[in-house]
C-alpha cells in the first residue's frame, strides 16, 4: 500500500513548508518538493494542511463509574476520535481496590483488543498501593510499555490513595523509568464541601462547581509538585484548569523542577456560567469548568511552555444516565464526550483566533504527548521512519458542531451549536487511509497497542 500526499502544507510542532509526503506500507518514506515515486493512491492536499494524527492522552472508555459506564466503547470511541483528526488515545485503566494491576490489566485488554480503530495504550490508576502492587510496577513498564501511573488525590474509599501512598508510589516508579501522573484536587476538603451543600439543600448543578473551588485544586498541585520534588519522580498533573493550579506549577520551575501539564479543550473553551443553565448538568466533570480568567490563563500557559499537552478527559454518559443526578448534583456522573472535537475546536478557537501559532497546535494535540509519554519520533510528528498517522485537514471549512451529526455515543453536545472553522478531510492511520471526507474505509480491530518506552531509554 502506497500513498502520495501533494502540495500540502506540512506542519510539524517546529516548522510549516509546502511539500509531497510518500507513504509506503505503516511509514512515512519520503518528504520533498515534486516527488518522483508513483502511489497507488494519490491525494491533492494544495490549499489544506498535513499535519500529524492528533493523539489524546485522556480518555475514558468504557468505564465504570458512579454505578454506571461511560457510553463510548473502544470501537465508538476510538472511531468518533478519529472523525476529529485523532489517530491514538491512553485509556485509564483503573485498579480495584483489593485487587491486582495486573488483573485489572486484563480486564482492560478485553475491552479494547480487536475493537479500536484506532491506535491506544494505557495509563494504570493505582487506587490500593501495598507490597504486592509495588512488586507490579517493574514488570507492566517492562514487559507491558505502561510506563504512567495514575493517582487521585479525591474519591475517598474508590480511587483516592493517601500521600504515604503517593510518595512510596513515586520512589518505586521513580526506579524503574516511570512517572507518576496525577488527579490533584483536595478530596477531603471537596467532600465536607458537598455535604455541608446537600445539608443546606444545594442540589443543583451549580453546587457541583461550588464544591469545588479553585482552593481545592491548587493546594493539591502544589503539594503534588513538592512530592515528586521530594521524590525526584518525573510527574504529570492531568486536567489542570485554574490559575491557582498553574501558579503552583511555575512557583515549582524556580527550583528548577519541571512538572508537566495537561489542560482539557473544555477549559479553554467553556466556563461555570454553564451550571446555572436548566441543562447544567451537561458539564458536571471534575475538576469542574472554571472562570473566564481562567482561560486567559491556560492559553497563555501553553504559549508559555507551562502547559504541554491540550486533552479531553472524554468520559461520555447519555442523558438517562446524567439524570441520575436530576435532583443531587453528587449523584451525576462527571464527565462530557469532547473526543471528536479536541482538534477542531483547538484549531479554531486557537489558531483562528490567534491565541497560538500552527506549530503550537500540532506540538500541544499531538508531539508533546507522543514525547512525555514514550512514543516520539514513532508517534506525533511527521517525518522519515515515523508512522503515517496523517491528517489532511481544511483550515477554512466552516461547520457547526451538533449532536445530530457527531459520530460518539452521546445523545447531547457540550457544543452544540458552535460554529467552527477548520475541518478533519481525511485521515491516515498507519499508512492506511481510513476516513476520507467522513466516509470509514477501515474495519474494527485494525488500531493496535503501542507499548511505551521508559524515560531511561528516551
């Protein structure tokens, strides 16, 4: 199989040149000016961009949560992300307390072996760290590529581990090339807050946000950077929304620690004014959205290097399910469907809106995470030897984002309505073209598990 894509603008996360890009089998052969070779197929990419497959750090498919599932699967999932220009998702595979990582492992194989479309790993949640699961930690990053480990600093009794726990956690991580990623929100404090608001009978949606006030997140990032400041553990805060949050991160840079973030497209996007809506329920997810200032910040971070990585934490329900909350705002399960429309949103909101430069787009959708987390020149970039997951991708096709169209397993949009400029085209998935102007040329099972490298041997 063979492809030659012509007079496209390439765009990689430090240049931008017109050029033909030739694919033969998985990878990208060639890249230059008026290419001899010859393809089976061809593409006139003249006016459009090519840029790298976007890859989503964090994604939640499948998974159990509040009594219910998210409502995509690996198969609607990984299908709807590609539509939107993301060719890899890291799944969180979530440890039951009590048991294995490695049984909870499985469990996570069994869900997405033969029914991605596209590309995935995974990032292992540990919620019960005891000598048995510290035993687990050497052998999943060598023998397995699961080279993060999440932590949550809230959920108490579900997921939340204590800072014994986390610091011990660090250090074995720490041994073996690994890192330790983290939901930083100060679960003690958010749960007397939620129950002081249902005693008071605040039970909306706006009580969610309320609940859970800037506080509460930048108290748990700082202390998370001093404890892999402690440790010397590589470290990553996943969904950082707030200014509080990020200056705890640069307060970490003047002892010349390096904490990596991760910010969602919602934040940047969206703010709380949503929780006083009838429909607030739509963007109950935690950490819950926050103030306009706090977008001015996110934006400023990710030009100024604080903020690596735009994600979407897509954790979809259907209505039915966040009805479960229709009169408890605790009882709703957190979450929102963002996986299609990371790229497109960022894209308009961002580069059409001069917030950040083409590069930036394509080195905070797609290189920084194929860098952080083990995967890079392999994955999130174009170039000769890499993999050609590709996007052509029109930066003046005007649409509007609606649930009647979106391609996840969601009965509702958090966007619905919005007008965006910038649209996925089509979409090469390791050398294959697999959507092409919204049409699926690829079957379920084709996406594969990429195993990650350890820090030690980037």
């Amino acid at each position: 199989m063979s492809i030659l894509i012509k007079n496209g603008t390439v765009v990689t996360a430090s240049d931008a040149y017109v050029a033909d890009v030739f694919i033969e089998g998985e990878t990208v052969v060639a890249i230059g000016n008026n290419l001899p070779h010859q393809a089976e197929t061809t593409i006139d990419a003249k006016g459009k961009l090519v840029i790298p497959g976007g890859i989503d750090p964090h994604v939640h498919l499948e998974m159990p949560f509040m009594g219910t599932y998210s409502s995509d699967d690996y198969s609607s999932g990984t299908l709807a992300a590609m539509h939107g220009g993301t060719t890899m998702v890291i799944d969180f595979i979530l440890q039951t307390q009590g048991d294995t990582l490695h049984n909870a492992l499985k469990e996570w194989q069994d869900k997405s072996i033969g029914r991605a479309y596209g590309d995935y790993s995974y990032h292992m949640a540990v919620t019960d760290y005891n000598e048995t699961t510290r035993k687990e930690i050497s052998q999943l990053i060598q023998n397995e590529g699961i080279t993060s480990f999440k932590t949550f600093m809230a959920y108490k009794g579900a997921l939340m581990i204590d800072d014994g726990q986390m610091v011990a956690l660090m250090k074995e991580v720490k041994k073996h090339g690994g890192f330790v990623t983290v939901h930083a929100t100060n679960g003690d404090m958010i749960d007397r807050l939620i129950a002081t608001n249902k005693a008071a009978g605040n039970l909306s949606p706006l009580y969610h946000y309320l609940s859970q006030p800037e506080v509460t997140e930048s108290e748990a990032s700082a202390r998370f950077a001093d404890m892999a400041h402690y440790t010397g553990v590589k470290s990553y805060i996943v969904h950082l929304t707030c200014e509080g949050a990020l200056n705890a991160v640069r307060q970490a840079t003047k002892r010349n620690q390096k904490v990596h973030v991760e910010t969602c497209i919602q934040y940047l996007t969206l703010d709380a004014s949503l929780y006083e809506r009838e429909d607030g329920h739509k963007w109950v997810m935690s950490p819950p959205l926050r103030e306009p200032k706090d977008q001015e910040t996110l934006w400023a971070g990710i030009n100024q290097g604080l903020v690596q990585v735009v994600a979407t934490d897509h954790c979809p329900f259907l209505w039915e399910q966040k009805m479960m909350g229709k009169d408890d705002f605790s009882k709703i399960p957190n979450g929102h469907p963002a996986i299609e429309h990371r790229m497109e949103l960022l894209f308009s909101e961002g580069v059409n809106k001069g917030r950040i430069s083409l590069s930036k787009f394509v080195e905070v959708s797609a290189t920084n995470a194929a860098k952080i987390f083990g995967m890079y020149p392999k994955k999130g970039t174009i170039a000769i030897g890499s993999d050609a997951d590709i996007v052509i991708f029109d930066p003046n096709e005007e649409h509007t984002i609606s649930h009647k169209s979106h391609h996840m397993n969601a009965d509702y949009s958090s966007y619905e309505g919005w007008e965006v400029k910038g649209k996925t085209k089509q979409v090469i998935m390791r050398g294959k073209l697999a959507i092409d102007n919204g049409k699926v040329l690829i079957d379920k099972g084709y996406g594969e598990y990429v195993k990650r490298v350890p820090f030690s041997k980037i």
